[in-house]
C-alpha cells in the first residue's frame, strides 16, 4: 500500500500568509500548481490557499492586493504524515470536502501536498498496471 510521501510529485509551492492574493496566484501559475501553502517565518504551515479559494474570494470582493490569508483556509489546516496510508488521506479529503492535503513529516514540517488527482492517478495506474502486466488465467 503506498503511503502519502510516496504521492509528492515536487517540492511544495509556498507564500506568506500576508502576501498579496496576487503573488500567491502568480506562484499557482508560474509553478502549474492548484495550491499554495501559507507558511510562518519558521517555514511551518499554517494555511493553503487553492486556485477554489481564490474564485470565491475574488466572487465576494476580495482585490488582488489584499493578504492572501483572508481568502485562504487558515487555523484549521488538514495535514497528512508522509507515512500516512493513502486511503487514510482520501477519508479526509472527503470527509472535509477538501481537494489537496498538506503533507507533513513527524516533526510538523511541511513535506509537501498532494491533490485528489494525485490520489486519483496512483490508483489508476496500480489498477491499470495489474491488468497490463497480470498474465491472463490458464484455461
């Protein structure tokens, strides 16, 4: 079974949390990524912000040169160990509605994030694989 480290694809895309909405964007783009983690001058995460939070925070108001942490979810940061089962990962991303999970090691430092399309495509491929390379039954 893989576990949640085996998922991070890159190192993660990172901002303050009061940078501007913009930079944070701009990051996203640069790096074709679907999320940002915010970190504290420790490097520790304490937010992310997703390419989802920047539409609804554009939607009500929010200015491109506001802080990207009043857009961002902050406080109640879902987190996943990198030794962390993937199935595991996936009951909290589904249980919170949420589409990327900050990876952390046994200390809290972030690792990395990965994304229900992540998830997604480990599964495809390990189920793909068995049936590619799995030789058919004997007769």
């Amino acid at each position: 079974m893989s576990s949640v480290g085996d998922l991070i694809k890159r190192s993660p895309v990172v901002a303050s949390p009061a940078d501007p909405i913009i930079k944070a964007v701009k990051l996203m783009a640069d790096n074709n990524v679907g999320s940002a983690v915010l970190v504290d001058g420790s490097g520790r995460p304490v937010g992310i912000v997703t390419e989802r939070d920047v539409i609804r925070g554009l939607a009500r108001g929010a200015r491109l040169e506001d802080p990207v942490e009043s857009i961002a979810t902050m406080g109640s940061l879902v987190t996943a160990g990198v030794k962390e089962d993937v199935y595991s990962a996936l009951r909290k991303m589904r249980n919170r509605g949420i589409r990327h999970l900050v990876v952390v090691d046994e200390a809290g430092a972030l690792r990395g994030v990965i994304s229900m399309r992540d998830l997604l495509e480990d599964f495809v491929i390990k189920r793909l694989g068995e049936r590619v390379w799995w030789p058919p039954p004997e007769d």
